[in-house]
C-alpha cells in the first residue's frame, strides 16, 4: 500500500487549484510502459489509499480539466505506511455552536494506516476548558479500514469558544509512527444548557396554541406557537435551556380558544422528552377539566404549582417500561422502578420516592418507600382515581437527599374504572366473617375485605326464600350486628353477600357467606388467649410514630414476644421480637417514617398464642 495525498485550494488557500483527479498506471514513463490503468479517481483531494504491489513502478497521473478557476497549484505527498500508524479522521456528532448538554457522548472515526492490522489503541478526547479522557478501544482493523466509534459519556464542561479534540496513542501498544494524522478537532463549542424535546399535537385550531417554559422564580427560558396552519399536526421542537438560575423547570400551555388539545376539538396532546426520547411528562390537556391553559388555575394539589415541573437533566431512576400504558391496575399491583445497585448518600438503604400526578387537574401524588416499586393500595389515603390516567415517574436518595434529586423518566398509567368483587373475609385472615358464628348485639361485628378507593360498603342479610332480606349500607367494610329493623335470632343461620362503591359507582354483590347467632359466644379478639396476659397500645390514634405497648397479666415464666404490623390489606409494613420474664411487659414501638395514615392490625404473639389489635395512625 502506499499514501497518497493531495491538497488543492478548497484544503490549503496558498494552492490555486480548484480541483483534482488522478489516475495510476502500471509500468514505467519510459516508451509505452505506463498502459494498464490501476486506479482513477475524480475530487481526490485529501487521503487516498493506493493498493500497489511491492518492488513493482507505477505512474501517478495528477490532473483536472485546465479550465479557468480549476487549473493551477496543488499539494501532493506520496508516503509509504508504517507498521503503526492509527488516525482520528472524523468527529461525527459534534460542529460549531451549541454543544447542549451537562454531558456528551462523542462519535469519531477511527482508522488505520499501518501496514499491522489494528487490533487495540488509547483514545484521548476531551474539550479544551475541562478534563482529559481515555477509552480503550479493541477490535481488528486492516490498512486503509475505518470504524466510528461511540465513547463513553463524559462530562460536558460549560464554557464558549471551546475545543473538542480526540486523538490516538499507543497503536498495538506501540509508539504511532507517523504522528501528524494521530488528532481531530472540532473548534467554537460554546458549551452549556440541557436540552429538551416540547412535542405538540395541535387539535382542530394549531394558531390558539401557545406554550411557555419558565424558571422556578417565573423567568421566561423559552416560548412557542402559535401554529397557524398546522391542525392536527405533531410539532416536535427542539430546545437548549440554560441551568444558569437551576435544574428546575416549569411548562405551561395555552390554549385561546378555550378547549385545550382535546377532546372536544380534536385529539391533540403535549409531551416533554429528553433528546434522546425518554418522556418526561405528558398529557391531553382537556379542557372540561382545566379550562385554557394546563395546568388549570384552580388546582386539586396547591403546591402543583403555575406549570407542570421537570428536571434537567433527567434523574437515573426510570419507571420499569413493563408499567406503562396499563389502565385497568387493581389496587394489590405494583409499580416498578428499574432497581438501583448499593446505598444512599448515607449509606443506608436506598429508598425511591414516587409521584403519581394528574396534569389536567392539577394533581400530584407523591410517596417514599425502601424498594423499587410501591402498591396502588399502599396510596391510601388520598387513592389514585380509577378510570383516570396518572403521569408516573421516580426519584431516589442515591447521590443526596430526595426531595433535591432529579425525575426519572416516566409514562402514564391507571387503575380500572371496574368496581372489584367483595364478600365477607374468609379464615384464617384476621376479621374473617364468612361462614362464622356470632352473636347479635352491641360491639359484634363482621368484616368485609377492603375495596380499594371505596367509600361506601353495602352489606345484604337475608334468609333464601323467607321475607328477612335486608341492605345496611355503611362508610365502612365493617357490620356491626345491632340496631337492625329485625333481631337475627339465637341459633338461627343467615346469608351475607357484600357490594361496594368507588366513584359513585356501586359494584355487584358478591359472595354467599354465612353467619349462625349465638349469643352465648365471647366475641374474638378483645383479649390475649387466656394465661397469655392483656394487651394496651396508646396513644391510639398515634400522630408522632411512637406507640407504647403494654401487656399485663402473663403467666408464662420466659416469653418469646413478636409486634406484626399489616395495613388491612394484608402489606406488612413493621416487624420487631422481643425476649422477657415476668407477669408485666413494655416498651415503645418506633413506627417507619413512612408509614401512612390509616387503619394498621396489630398482630401479638406471645409464645404461640396469638391477638390482634387495631392501631389509627395520623400523619
């Protein structure tokens, strides 16, 4: 192989050169040696690959058409390669101007023009206001083959007028014999920003839509539409945001008209993406629900804020994509986070904080917990709405406190508008009811199993085929046999079947569940198994996480004393054992930080034998 390069006045001013061509010829000048022709090529200049056979001569022909402009000097070199010689002949993704970004993965084209074949070499690359960087590469190149090459992300120092550079060192891990071809460089980066993609799909009328992305203290980054003449049109754009005034940003969309993007006016909808497409945030922008700009003016969550938040860039944390566009979720599902290796910032245990928002509305729902997904019916209270699409994303405490780390990227998500089956509980969960004795009068009660999102229950008791058949309908899954227009008789047998409402919307009966009086039965679960002693929390309802446990009257001499806590649908979410001796037992139960208000059973074993007690906890 040899080199050949030539330059003409587009490559170097001091040639007059327009252009050039060139042709090889086997054989000498001499008579009519130079015959066969080898290789001709059109606009040569630059670096040309010559494939030609050792101790043979050749004739290199360099010409152009003579005419006026074109004729004139030229540069030419003819090398012969060396065993190591790699070279740095491109930057693919990087020009002058706004390099956008807190960070950058830079394409370049590697090559080889060493006689060896390429099989390792250093790439050092790095901008001229910041730190160098290394990667290094393997493969197998032969001479005169090339390979783009994508290098790790490195971080993008802010700053204008900067040079991005990339070059080799060390081919097969020896020194690069021929050096000047080793660097490329890219000169007037002007380096800062994050960037954002703003997606719009305008309904019937583009020209009455109108955006704005703002800083957290109201300054104005950035504004579009409207778009006239483009209805019913995707419009994707691009955007450079300085983070000068911070990471945090807020977008709002107007709509003059006064219908939003959908749904009585067309289809439309705004998304917020990386540049790379991960979703940010998104949503219909209806406006039944929020009028003429999103987010609505008068919001279910105050601290929403006046436009929908996101961070540049993006947090690391990503709803699983499996969650996404599922809408018909029962309360016991999960929402996976993609899970994170190792500890906070502390070095304890990493928790993930997830929000669930309503941007039509104006809602935002938000909860913490130290795994990578959360149960729809662990937002309780304040449940997600079924039928509703919720905007899902995550955060974690990896680098630094929660509440300043950065969103992940998300998607929507919702629970089925269906109203789920219920009937009475079944042995052995605790409050089990169906196909239970009881007895008729004050503080008896029986148990449904929790609906979730339900506000009211409704209880049918009736006797098949006589003329006792009676609905209770209570604000609770809980029946408290008293009070009915109709005594239930000693030693008589009824049936129960059990419907619940969620959103206005009652569900069937279910079940067919028996209950048989006897009013001679002690009621369960007051009082530890008898020799086992008498159980006392309080306060009850707790407000500051701290319970006080006290048992009394125990007769074992050694006890192995287990707390079990379970939200009522059956979630563990405390766990401690304890030794002791003696008739009397204390201590102070240190409730989690997250635990949310609402209604938790109380599970004490002591020994093997078993009571349950319920615990109110208020936030």
């Amino acid at each position: 192989h040899a080199l050949l390069t030539l330059v003409d006045n587009g490559d170097d001013a001091q040639y007059s050169a327009g252009s050039l061509d060139y042709a090889l010829y086997s054989g000498s000048c001499a008579g009519m040696g130079a015959t066969a022709s080898v290789a001709c090529v059109a606009d040569a200049s630059g670096l040309n690959v010559l494939n030609v056979t050792p101790n043979t001569e050749y004739t290199l022909l360099v010409y152009n058409t003579g005419s006026v402009g074109d004729a004139g000097t030229f540069g030419i070199m003819l090398e012969h390669p060396a065993h190591h010689d790699a070279a740095i002949t491109g930057i693919l993704n990087l020009a002058p101007g706004q390099l956008c970004g807190s960070t950058m993965t830079p394409q370049v084209t590697l090559a080889n023009y060493g006689d060896l074949n390429l099989t390792a070499v250093e790439i050092v690359y790095g901008l001229s206001g910041g730190a160098s960087h290394t990667y290094n590469w393997s493969g197998n190149l032969a001479y005169g083959q090339s390979v783009n090459v994508t290098l790790p992300t490195v971080p993008a120092e802010p700053g204008n007028g900067q040079t991005f550079t990339a070059s080799v060192n060390l081919p097969n891990g020896q020194p690069d014999e021929i050096t000047a071809n080793d660097a490329s460089n890219v000169a007037g980066l002007d380096v800062g920003g994050e960037g954002v993609r703003v997606v719009i799909h305008t309904d019937n009328n583009g020209a009455a839509t109108t955006w704005a992305i703002y800083t957290d203290d109201f300054g104005v980054y950035v504004e579009g539409g409207p778009y006239s003449g483009q209805d019913n049109t995707t419009i994707d754009e691009f955007h450079c945001l300085p983070v000068t005034s911070g990471h945090l940003f807020r977008f709002t969309l107007m709509d003059s008209d006064g219908d939003g993007l959908c749904c009585a006016n067309g289809n439309g909808y705004w998304e917020l993406r990386k540049p790379d497409g991960g979703l940010l945030l998104r949503d219909l922008f209806d406006a039944s629900v929020n009028g003429s700009t999103s987010p609505s003016s008068t919001q279910a969550n105050p601290g929403y804020g006046y436009g929908h938040s996101f961070y540049l860039p993006a947090g690391p944390v990503n709803i699983h994509p499996d969650e996404c566009g599922i809408f018909n979720n029962r309360a016991d599902n999960k929402v996976f986070a993609v899970k994170q290796a190792g500890t906070n910032y502390l070095g304890q245990t990493l928790s993930y904080q997830f929000e669930f928002s309503n941007p039509d509305a104006g809602y935002i729902r938000r909860i913490k917990k130290p795994r990578n997904y959360v149960l729809f019916s662990e937002l309780n209270p304040s449940p997600l709405t079924a039928g509703v699409a919720y905007f899902a994303r995550v955060r974690t405490d990896k680098t630094g406190p929660i509440t300043e780390a950065h969103w992940g990227t998300g998607c929507e998500m919702g629970l089925g508008a269906t109203v789920n089956c219920t009937q009475l509980i079944e042995a052995p969960d605790y409050g089990h009811s169906c196909n239970e004795v009881r007895r008729y009068g004050p503080s008896s009660f029986i148990y449904a199993q929790p609906v979730f999102g339900a506000t009211q229950y409704s209880f049918r008791v009736y006797i098949p085929g006589e003329t006792f058949d009676y609905e209770f309908v209570r604000n609770t899954y809980i029946l408290e046999l008293f009070g009915f227009p109709e005594a239930l008789q000693d030693q008589s047998t009824y049936h129960v079947q059990v419907k619940a409402k969620v959103n206005d919307t009652w569900g069937n009966y279910c079940g067919d569940c028996t209950i048989s009086i006897d009013n001679q039965q002690q009621m369960p679960g007051q009082h530890l198994v008898q020799g086992a002693g008498e159980a006392t929390l309080w306060p009850n309802p707790v407000r500051d996480g701290q319970v006080n446990l006290n048992i009394e009257g125990i007769t074992a001499a050694v006890q192995h004393i287990t707390v079990d806590i379970k939200d009522l649908y059956g979630q563990h979410v405390y766990g401690k054992e304890f030794g002791n001796s003696g008739e009397r037992f204390s201590t102070v139960l240190n409730l989690p930080g997250d635990i949310a208000s609402g209604v938790y059973l109380v599970n004490i074993t002591i020994n093997g034998d078993v009571t349950t007690k319920r615990l109110t906890i208020v936030r």
